[in-house]
C-alpha cells in the first residue's frame, strides 16, 4: 500500500504546486502508515522532491508527453497506481490536474474529491473536508473506493520541508494517440500567470478606464504580481477576459490578494476567497469588500496607488 | 449532429448559503435556481449549432421533478427536447453513470458540459462521463468550430490557451469565452409558449451505489473585522503586510 502524488513540472522543473502535494502526502503517508511515491513526469532534477519526504520517486521521460495529454497522462498515472498498489492519489488544482483527475478516476475507478483543503478529517471511514459552493461552504465528503482520489486545492496545505532519501526508479508507459490532439499552445510569456501567482494585484471599474491600468501594473510589477481584474472590466473589453476573476472567471487561491476600485459584489469575492490576505482600496468606506478584507484603505485610487507603489519600492530597496 | 447539454440546477449566484437538518442538507429555503453559468454558455454555443449547422439540441439533467422548471427554460431558449433522469444527484461518478447509461442508447456527436457546477464545484462529470463513454474531452472550453466530423477547439490554461483538435463525437467542458456574457440568449414569449409544447422525457435512475457520500456541511469561520489603515499612512499598510501578514 502506499500514498502516490503527481508531482507537476513545466519546462522539465517541478512546480511549487508539486511540492505543496508531496507535502500533503508526506503527512497523509504518515497517517496511514504507508509509503509516499512521487511520480515525476519528464523532468530534469528529481531530486528537488527529497526535500519535501518522498520515499520513492517514479521517473517516466518520454518525448510522447512532452505536450500534455490529459488522455496519456491519466493512462501513465493510473499505471503507476496500479503498479506500485497505491490505495490514495493525490493531484494538484493546476488547470491540468483538474483536467486528467476526473479521467484518472475512470481509469482506477476511484471515488474522487477535488478542492480538498485539508488532511482527511478521518481515515476510517476515509472523510476528506472539500470547499464546494463556490468557497462559501465546505462539505465533508467519504471517499469508500478500493482506491481514492485527492484534488489537493491550491495553496491550502502549504509547503513543509521534510528531507528523505529516495529511491528513484523509471518506468516506461505505452503512450497511444490521444483523441484529442494539442495544435498550439499560445502562452503569454513575461507575465506571472494568476494561478501561479503568490501575489494578485486586481483593478476593478473603479480605475475608470483601461488607460490607467498602469496602476495595477506597475504595483504588480513591485510585488512580483499577477494582474486581475473584475468581470464587468474584461467586459467592457479594458482587460483580456484571462485577467477576469471570481465565480464566473478564474479562481483565485493567492498568499495576498489585493483589491483595487473593486466593490466586492458575492460572485467576485466567492472567486477569491481562498486567499490567504485580502488588502482593498476604495474610496468607499460602504463598499461590501471592506467586509471580506483583512486590511482596507478607504481612498481614491488614483491617490493611494501611485504612493504605494513608492513606498514598496523604498521598502523593496532597504533592508528586505 | 445530436449535441446534448448537461444541466446542472444551482442556486442563483446571490444565494445566502444555509444548511439544515444538523447541518446535513442545502437550504433551498428561499433559494432561486438556475441553469449553472458554465452551462448557459455550453447552452448558448449548441443553439448557434442548431441555428448555423441544423444541430438538434437535447437538454439533460440528473435530479427530481424540481429540476423540470431548469429544463422549461433550456427548451424556451431554444433545445429541441428535454430529459430528466429521476435520480438524486449526490455523487458525480454516479450522475455521469447516469448520463453515460441515456448516451449508450443514443447517438450523440457532441457532449457539453460545463467546466464545473457552481454549488459542488467538482469538475468531474464531465470528464468521467468521456471517461466511461470512450470519447475524447476538452475542458474549460473558450472555443469550438466543428466542419464534418472534426471539432477544432481552444482551452484555457494556467497562463495562457491551447488549441486542439478532436474527431467526434467529443464531450467538452464549458465555461465563459465559448460564448460571451451579452451572447447568452433570454427567453422570449415565443419560445416560452413553444417550450411548454416541446417533449420533456423523464428516465429511470439507475439506482446506482454512489462512490462518495456527503456527511456534513460547514460554513467558513466569520471573518474577524478589517483593519483599516489611514490614506496618509500607507508605511503601516506595509509593515502589517510585513510584520504581521507575512505576504510580502
Ligand atoms: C451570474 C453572475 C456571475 C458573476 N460573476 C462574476 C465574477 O466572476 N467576477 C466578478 O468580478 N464579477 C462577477 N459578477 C458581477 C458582479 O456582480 C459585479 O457586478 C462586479 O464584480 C462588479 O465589478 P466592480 O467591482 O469592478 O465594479 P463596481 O461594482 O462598479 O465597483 C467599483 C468600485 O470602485 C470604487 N471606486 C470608484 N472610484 C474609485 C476611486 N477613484 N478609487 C477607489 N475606488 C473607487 C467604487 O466605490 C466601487 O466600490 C457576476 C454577476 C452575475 C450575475
Ligand atoms: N445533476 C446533473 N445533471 C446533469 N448534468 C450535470 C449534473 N451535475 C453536473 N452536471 C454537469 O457536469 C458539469 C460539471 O459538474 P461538477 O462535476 O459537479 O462540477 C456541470 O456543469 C453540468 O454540465
């Protein structure tokens, strides 16, 4: 029996996402008593993954995956499962991730829980706690399959360093012709991504106007940050629909998140909520954010931002 | 081309959020319901193929007789035929067993689904349902053009979008940018009178042994109050962030 996580890479480096998972199966392993196995997927140093408790590492290196393909991906996951005994998979909330897991069930023929955003709350029967409602609610769901499946929701466990020696072996998987085929992949480079993104710095219709988005980029560029935005401003079409966040757009699991000229209707904060820390700024002291929010600025944007982003610049450049 | 679109009934966006009976079931208390948004884009994409490429648009839903009001007005917009599945839907491997069980028997070129349901926000039924079928799926779906029996697509991704190509028949995801916002199409009288003419075919449950089960509901600890820091003294913002938050 064993515990065995994917762990994700892009450009043949794991994610942090991948170590997040190790260091929820690491614990989960702990629990049950059993061994955690890493599989790693076409990458260059798995050796990063001693860091975080890993047993065993299980290395496939195949050009046939170079591309994703949620359809082979699966196959060589399930594979593994298979081969090593493993009673309980965890997986990342990458987009990926959240694209092969459901096939992976099929394939195990596992019962699975995604956005799950803690250890199980019991092992016996196997209860894991799940945030559904689009993050206004959480469900306690019993997984009672031979083999169970974890969605690991982003940011919610955290990254805990734990070193171990593991053994590494490789393994080879059939990779066949995927019903679906990648034509293209068009990624806007020089950006952080808002799913990667520890910090998300996101504008709303309270900027007024897509000539003064500098604001957020230029404070996003100080932090390291990605940039969002609400709904009605991808609309209007002052920001690419990619930047729009909340219920009906992407979701948002930062460390911050920080709220400008947004007023924080339900559906935009229910996308947001996983973050760690809210900051909002808005000239309205009413504005329903300020309810949701850990610190709030009540001002005009066009005031407090440019300051800021002195400010964190002074901060950046002295003793941090 | 036969295109189903699977329904999932939800509460409306603005919905206060409540539990009863020891915390074990939704409140529906006051509750308006509607198509899940993913879906009404999925919706909205069919009826362009109904009304561009002669597609005939079956609508789905896995739930009881509550569900049917959902199903009306995915006929008044435009879906040729309804169909219920009279089965609760607790556990979605079971509602894709479900849905897999109806498609066996047909001959659908297109499955939609949507990306996720906003009130159990699984993302699965969607895939489980290729899954079991054997068909090729593409999720959180921003574009779709089918000629003959090939679907030429585009799916967001963590920083970008991918595009790809499929044979049908395909099952896909759903979410916004397959359609826009101002695209999605609003009952009119007409297709109100005409919904109440068109079939709405209720089918057995497979009485199917769910995967998983839900034992209890919990809502998120009150949030403790803002702090709010003066316009003028924005150095304490960052140090809290600092110091405090340790965000930055
Ligand atoms: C089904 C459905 C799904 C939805 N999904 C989403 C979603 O996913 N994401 C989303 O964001 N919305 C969503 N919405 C829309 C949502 O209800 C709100 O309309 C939207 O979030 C409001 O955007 P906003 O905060 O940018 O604009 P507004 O609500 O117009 O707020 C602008 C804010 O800016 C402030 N402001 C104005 N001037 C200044 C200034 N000079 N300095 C500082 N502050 C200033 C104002 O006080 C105000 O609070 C959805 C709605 C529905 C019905
Ligand atoms: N009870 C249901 N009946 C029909 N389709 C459903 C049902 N539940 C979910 N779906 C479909 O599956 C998608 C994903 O749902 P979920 O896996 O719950 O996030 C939804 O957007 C619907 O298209």
């Amino acid at each position: 029996m064993s515990v065995l996580i994917f762990a994700e890479a892009e450009k043949r480096t794991f994610k942090k996402v991948g170590f997040e998972v190790a260091s929820y199966g690491r614990a989960l392993a702990d629990q049950l008593n059993v061994k955690l196995i890493a599989v790693a997927i076409n990458t260059d140093d798995v050796h990063a993954l001693a860091k975080y408790g890993v047993d065993h590492i299980v290395q496939i290196d195949t050009v046939a995956l170079e591309n994703f393909s949620a359809h082979n991906y699966a196959k060589a996951l399930a594979a593994v499962a298979k081969n090593q005994n493993a009673k309980t998979v965890v997986l990342s909330s990458t987009a990926n991730a959240r694209y092969l897991a459901p096939l992976l069930s099929v394939a195990l023929e596992a019962s699975y829980a995604s956005n799950v955003v803690a250890l199980p709350v019991s092992l016996d029967p196997f209860v894991v706690k799940r945030s559904c409602f689009t993050n206004k609610a959480f469900n306690h769901t019993t997984l009672s399959g031979a083999i169970n499946l974890i969605g690991l929701a982003s940011n919610s466990y955290g990254i805990h360093e734990k070193t171990s020696q593991p053994e590494i072996v490789s393994f080879s998987v059939d990779v066949e012709q995927d019903l679906v085929q990648t034509q293209s992949i068009e990624k806007v480079t020089g950006k952080v991504s808002i799913a990667d993104a520890d910090i998300v710095v996101s504008g709303g219709r309270g900027l007024k106007g897509p000539e003064n988005w500098h604001l957020i980029e230029d404070l996003a560029t100080t932090l390291g940050a990605a940039t969002a935005c609400s709904k009605p401003v991808s609309d209007m079409g002052w920001r690419p629909h990619s930047e729009h966040v909340g219920q009906t757009g992407k979701p948002v699991a930062s460390n911050l998140y920080i709220a400008i000229g947004v007023s924080g209707a339900i559906q935009h904060l229910a996308g947001i909520n996983a973050s760690k820390v809210k900051v909002v700024i808005n000239n309205d002291p009413e504005a329903p954010f300020f309810k949701a929010a850990d610190y709030g600025v009540v001002g005009d944007a066009f005031k407090v931002v440019p300051e800021l982003i002195e400010k964190l610049k002074a901060f950046k450049a002295g003793a941090h | 081309m036969n295109v189903l679109v699977c329904i999932s009934n939800v509460p409306d966006t603005t919905s206060k959020i409540n539990f009863v009976e020891n915390d074990t079931q939704f409140d529906t208390n006051g509750v308006q319901f509607i198509i899940n948004p993913n879906d009404e884009f999925g919706l909205t994409r069919a009826i362009w193929l109904q009304q561009q490429q002669q597609a005939e648009v079956t609508v789905l839903t896995v739930g009881d007789a509550s569900c049917e009001a959902i199903l009306r007005k995915c006929l008044a917009i435009g879906a040729q035929k309804a169909i219920r599945i009279d089965a609760l839907p607790t556990d979605g491997f079971a509602v894709a067993q479900e849905i897999a069980a109806h498609c066996k028997n047909e001959s659908y070129d297109l499955i939609i689904t949507g990306r996720e349901s906003i009130d159990y926000n699984g993302g699965m039924v969607g895939g489980i349902l290729a899954g079991l079928l054997g068909m090729g799926y593409v999720t959180n779906c921003i574009g779709l053009t089918i000629s003959g029996d090939t679907a030429s697509l585009s799916r967001e991704i963590d920083g970008g979008k991918e595009n790809l190509s499929a044979a049908l028949p395909l099952v896909i995801g759903a979410q916004k940018g397959l359609v826009e916002e101002d695209d999605l199409i609003i009952p009119n009288m007409r297709g109100i009178m005409q919904a109440r003419q068109k079939p709405l075919t209720v089918l057995p449950s497979q009485n199917l042994t769910p995967k998983t089960t839900i034992s209890k509901f919990e809502k998120p600890q009150p949030k403790g109050a803002v702090k709010l820091i003066a316009e003028d003294q924005l150095d304490q913002l960052i140090e809290l962030l600092h110091s405090e938050a340790k965000v930055i």
